[in-house]
C-alpha cells in the first residue's frame, strides 16, 4: 500500500480517511432537499400559523436557518427530520452579521419580514468561495413591489412606506434568472395588492417546491416552473404541512459516486426530471440509468468515455454537479471539456484533483480535461460544499488511501454521507484525533483495513 497521505504538519482538523477502489453496491439513500428547505424555511416568516416541514435534511445550514429564525422571534421545535415552525410573535426586523455571513440564504428571510413586518434590515451577504454574488436582483425585485430599499455601509434596509404597509403588486423581468431572486419575490408579492408577475425567472424544481407550499398556505401562484410567474396578492396565509423534495443535487452525486467507483447502485427518492440533464449526459458517457420502482433510478455504469458539459440555470446541467462530474471526467476515456457559466470562482477542485494524479488544464472558467487510467489517493482538501463532495467521489475511486480535511463543508449539504456511503460498501471514517505521524495514519488505515477485511471475510 504504497501511496498513503502524506501529512504536512502533525496537526490535522477533523477529517475523513478514505480507502479508496472499494466497489459501492445496494442503495443510496436521498435526503430532503437543502436548497428547497431553506426557502421554505424563510417562507414560514409569511404566516402567523404553524408550519410543519417534513423531510428536511439535518445540515449546518439548516441550523443556522433555524438560529436566524429564533433570533427572528419564530419558536422552532424539530424531532428527526421534521420542523415545526411558529412565525407568530416575530418582531425583530433584523438579521445578525455573523448569522448572515454563514449563511447567504439569510437573504430570502427579506422578502417575508418585509411583507409581514414592513420591514427589513439585513448585512449585505457578501460573496462566497465561489463568486461574487450580487443580490442587485433581489433589491431591484423589492423596489419593484414598492419597497424603498437601501444599502448603507454594506447593510440592506428595507421598508414599505404605503399606508397600509403593503406592497403592490407589479410586472418584473429578470435580468438572469436567479434562483434567489426568483424566490424573494416570490414570497414578498404574496401578500402584495394586486397581481404580480416574474418575467424570465429560475424554473428551478425548488421554486415549484416553494410555490407548492405557499399555495397550501392560500397563495395564489401560477406558473413555477415556466417561463412566466403570475402571483395573485392575497391578505393573509395560514399554516400548512409539506414534505420536501429529495434533493436532486444529492442524487446526482451519488448516481456520479456510482459510475466514478464503476459500481451498479440503485439510488433514491429521486425525481428523475429534475435531473434529466444530468441523467442524460451519465448516459452519454457510458451508462445505463433506468427507473427502478416507484421513486428510484438504477445506474449500470459501463466504460466511462470523455463528454462535455456547460453549466446553466435549470434545465440545463446544475452548476452544483460541476464539480462532482468534473471527478468523472478524469479518470474517463479520451477527453473532455468542463464550461462553469453561473458562477465565476468554482473550480477549486482542479487543483485537488490534480495533486491525486489527474490530468487538468483551466483556463478562466474553463477545464480541460485529459482522462488518466487511475487516481491517487493523497492528503486533500476541500474549499466548498461541491468541490468537496467532488473530492470525496474522487478519493473513493482513487488507488490507495486518502485524508480529506473540510468537513465544515460537506456538513452544510450532505446529511450523514460517510454513513450513508459505508452502509453502501465504502470503508470511510470520520476522525476526530490527531494521528502524530505518516506512520501512525497508516497504520490506523492499515489496521482498519484489517478489520473490515476481517469483517468482509465473516
Ligand atoms: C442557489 O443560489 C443555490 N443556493 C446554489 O446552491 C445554486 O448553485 C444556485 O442557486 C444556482 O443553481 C440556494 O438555493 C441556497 P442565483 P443563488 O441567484 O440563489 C448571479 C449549493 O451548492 N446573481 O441563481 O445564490 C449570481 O452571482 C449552492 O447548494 C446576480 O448577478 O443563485 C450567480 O452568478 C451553491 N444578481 C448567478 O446569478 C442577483 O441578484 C446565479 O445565482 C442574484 C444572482
């Protein structure tokens, strides 16, 4: 075993030891959706009633939606995977710097705290690892309804100076059709007078999840999901339940963990279309997907080939699979080229990649990619939520073991992944000590190695 981590300085953060060539094999469970539960988490602000959310994924970026909501003044009781949200007694109109600066989906809490409060304050979010992030949409949506908003000193205040303190409903055309954007006026004309439509916006399947629950809240919203939005303003919304969707994202990477390890995997709950972009470039690329019951889709992954993908907003390739499928692609057959075209700063995963062996030129926002026979397992690191997942599929495929440090990332968007990938056949470990030396870490691997080897025999 000769390409084991090597360990720069003798301190390592908590961090997962994979080994790498295990095969997958049997199911891979599908959380609820992070994206679509965090709006619908800021939806509860629109309602004095109860709102119970199902399903929802157990994340730190649930967690700190959640801290942001009780500072808010909602009451927030959680068992399992369900959240019980009360928005009743809110009264603080606005959000903490730090709260914010952790999580940018703070934002959406805009839109409801100004329609139910009048108004909002909030720290401009700020960009991220992966770009700038403007929110220019989402103010020039805010003023559209009426709301007179400014920015001083990097804070977002916002207020309705109507009479009756409500917003009024008007026509909005998008500039690009942002997820965010979409979902702040969504939420915010709710409530407005009058009829409101979107014009251009995201058709993302977690805006069509937001409009499902707001409609079982007594909105009037049409057309989530299309190229044109209409939103009937109604006086008030009453609580409801809703079971989120499965989170698509989560389902691509792990029908990728299946075709990069080259191991049949039945993944699940999964909605196929709201992966078809996806499914049809693993297909592309040599492997069979098919429906497998009800709500699960089968992947016979078969010899992987080079394909190209430009990311764009739904229905196109999702931006947050990038780098997931950028993994694929190195260990394919021939080449193939990697276009990143929503966001400008989201390849830190080419550097990781090729420091395990493979075989990647990037030039701006483009990767080219040259397929190598096989990955090396190394001492890595992951600088967001996707470019870590990206580099946990490559650790799985990759000869020999690997420590991968970043753990603050992964936890925002994949719910219990090291568990869900053992119980799938992958022998990966969550580690909280600090091995002293190179040798010690092997040996640990070594001696794990041992044990399931031991395990696997019984
Ligand atoms: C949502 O982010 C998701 N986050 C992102 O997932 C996802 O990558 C993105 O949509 C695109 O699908 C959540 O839902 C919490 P956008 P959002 O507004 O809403 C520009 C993950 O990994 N833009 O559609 O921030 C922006 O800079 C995360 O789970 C403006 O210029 O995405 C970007 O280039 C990462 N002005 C592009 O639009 C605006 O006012 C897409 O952003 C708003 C956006």
């Amino acid at each position: 075993m000769s390409s084991v981590a090597t360990i720069k300085s003798n301190i390592i953060p908590p961090h997962l030891e994979v080994k790498g060539g295990c095969p997958l094999n049997g199911v891979l469970k599908v959380s609820g959706a992070k994206n679509s539960s965090l709006a619908l988490m800021a939806a509860s602000l629109l309602t004095k009633e109860k709102l119970l959310i199902k399903n929802v994924p157990q994340l730190t970026d649930i967690e700190v939606m959640s801290e942001i909501l009780r500072n808010l003044g909602a009451k927030l009781t959680k068992t399992n995977n369900s959240i019980e949200i009360n928005s009743e007694s809110i009264h603080n109109v606005e959000l903490p710097y730090q709260l914010v600066h952790s999580l940018r989906a703070s934002f959406f809490c805009v839109g409801p705290l100004l329609t139910r409060l009048g108004e909002a304050k909030i720290p401009l979010p700020g960009g991220c690892n992966i770009g700038a992030r403007p929110v220019d949409e989402h103010i020039n949506g805010l003023k559209a309804l009426g709301a007179e908003v400014e920015v001083i000193n990097d804070v977002v205040k916002a207020q309705v100076s109507t009479k009756d303190k409500r917003l009024r409903g008007a026509n909005i055309t998008l500039k690009y059709p942002s997820v965010g954007a979409t979902e702040t006026i969504l939420m915010a004309s709710c409530l407005a007078l009058g009829k409101t439509t979107i014009s251009n916006p995201a058709r993302e399947p977690e805006i069509q999840d937001l409009a499902k629950m707001l409609n079982s809240m007594g909105a009037k919203v049409f057309g989530a999901g299309t190229k044109r939005i209409t939103i009937l303003g109604v006086d008030s919304l009453s609580g409801t339940s809703h079971f989120v969707i499965p989170d698509r994202i989560e389902a691509g990477t792990f029908l990728i963990a299946a075709a990069i390890t080259r191991s049949p995997l039945i993944i699940g709950p999964v909605i196929p279309n709201h992966l078809s972009a996806v499914i049809s470039k693993l297909k592309e690329c040599g492997c069979l997907i098919s429906q497998h019951g009800e709500h699960h889709l089968k992947i016979i992954p078969r010899e992987i080939s080079g394909v190209d993908i430009t990311t764009s907003p739904f229905p196109g390739f999702p931006t947050d699979l990038q780098a997931p499928f950028m993994s694929l692609m190195a260990t394919a057959k021939g080449s193939s080229k990697i276009k990143e075209r929503v966001f400008e700063k989201r390849m830190q995963h080419v550097l990781e990649l090729n420091k395990m062996g493979a075989c990647i030129y990037q030039e701006n926002n483009t990767a080219y990619i040259k397929g190598v026979k096989e990955l090396v397992g190394s001492n890595v690191e992951g600088g967001d939520l996707r470019s870590s997942a990206a580099i946990i599929l490559a650790c799985l495929s990759a000869k020999g073991n690997s420590i991968f440090t970043g753990l603050e990332h992964l936890d925002r968007g994949y719910e219990k992944l090291e568990e869900k990938l053992t119980n799938a056949g992958s022998i990966i470990s969550r580690n909280f000590d600090q091995p002293t030396s190179q040798r010690s870490i092997s040996n640990k691997i070594i001696s794990e190695d041992n044990i399931n080897t031991q395990k696997n025999a019984a």
